[in-house]
C-alpha cells in the first residue's frame, strides 16, 4: 500500500511536469509582441518569454518540492 501512495505521487509529478511542458511550447514559444515593428520587437519578445519561461519553472519546482515534503510528512507519520 506504501508503494501506491509512491506510485501516485510520482504520476501526479509528471503530469504536472508534462502539463507545464505543453504550456510553454504551445503558448509561450509561439509568443509575439509588435510594439515598435522592427528589430527591437524580436528582444522585447525574447525578454518575456523567458521571463515567462523562468517564471513558470520556478513555481513547478517550488510546488513540486512542497508536494514531496506533504507526502514525507504523510509517510513518517503513517509509519
């Protein structure tokens, strides 16, 4: 039973990790942002959508690591 819980837990990481991976691939690399019409646009775009990568990363590892310190305190508790 101690392996389900594992099991599930894992599961739910990657797909959390695979949902974060469709998002940034289907709406932030396809970004675009027009302000000036010329060269400086390609550096304005290029500056958020990092930004937004960067950002959205940070928040998946800060909720993947509270999901594993939940089930650890879950699991020594049980135990």
């Amino acid at each position: 039973m101690k392996l389900l819980g594992l099991f599930g837990m894992i599961f739910l990481m990657w797909v959390m990790i695979n949902t974060v991976s469709l998002f940034l691939i289907v709406v932030v690399a396809p970004l675009h942002i027009s302000i000036f019409h010329n060269i400086t646009d390609r550096f304005i775009t290029s500056a958020v959508q990092a930004v937004l990568a960067i950002g959205i990363v940070i928040i998946l590892i800060i909720v993947l690591s509270k999901m594993k310190s939940l089930y650890l305190k879950r699991i020594i508790n049980i135990t």
